[in-house]
C-alpha cells in the first residue's frame, strides 16, 4: 500500500515472498497513473517493491536470530 501527501492509493497485491506480509509505503516519489490514485507500474515501483521484499526477509531473518537463544 502506497500513501501519499497523507493518501492512501489503490491497494496493490504484490508478492512480497511471505504469506500475510503487508508493506505500507509512504514516498512523493512515486508516480501515478491519470486518476492520480493508482500506483503506476514502473521502474521506480519494481525498486520499491524490491525494496519491501529485502526488508521483510531481513526482518524475519533477524527476528528468527533473536528468538533462538
């Protein structure tokens, strides 16, 4: 889910490698298709979903470390 200047924009389903995993993105960077409220998918979206992704996993990963003593 993207927001920007403080709205929420369309709702994309994307693959993010674990099930349940949800992103929440704020950027004035990304662009927009003309109704202004859906996520153009361009370069800079693929860079931001890559970005979730690696995220995410090093999120778990370093969660999964700490929780075996």
């Amino acid at each position: 889910m993207f927001v920007r200047d403080g709205v929420t924009l369309e709702t994309i389903t994307l693959d993010l490698g674990y099930p349940g995993a949800v992103a929440l993105m704020a950027s004035d960077r990304v662009q927009t298709d003309l109704s202004q409220m859906q996520v153009a998918g361009n370069h800079l979206y693929e860079s931001l979903a890559e970005y979730a992704r690696r995220q995410i996993r090093e999120l778990l990963e370093s969660a999964s470390a700490e929780a075996i003593p």
